[in-house]
C-alpha cells in the first residue's frame, strides 16, 4: 500500500507540479470544460516533447519556447 501512495504523489510532484508551476496551469481562467481540457493537452503534450528532446522541465526551457509554436514543432521531427 505504501509503494502505491509513493507511485501517486510521485506522479503528483512529478507531472503536477510542473504544470501548476511552470506553466501556471491553476491560474488560468477558462470556464469552458472542453476548453480548458484541450489547454491541458496540450501543456502535457509540450512538456512531454520538450523532455523527450533533452529538455529539463524548467523556467529557462518554458521561457526559451514560448510562443515559439514552430521550434515546439519542430521537436517533432526526432
């Protein structure tokens, strides 16, 4: 029972956190459900590519791709 409560607050700091604070995900203001379901996407889908680049989750690699949608893109050619 302990591994699994680790497991979940692992993801939690993990995934989680990085979200909320990098990305300020618990500050965004979108009612709309779908919306903020699509927003949520894609935060997890860059933060996913820019790890599977080399990236470490931090500001500097938040700053360095923001608004910068064609270099997130091009990530996609490995």
């Amino acid at each position: 029972m302990a591994k699994g409560i680790r497991g979940h607050w692992g993801i939690e700091n993990r995934l989680h956190w990085t979200k909320d604070v990098l990305i300020g995900e618990d500050d965004m203001t979108i009612t709309n459900t779908n919306s903020a379901t699509v927003v949520a996407f894609l935060n997890t889908t860059a933060l996913n590519l820019l790890q599977l680049a080399g990236y470490k989750p931090i500001k500097d690699t938040f700053a360095k791709f923001a608004n910068k949608v064609n270099e997130l893109y091009n990530l996609f050619a490995f």
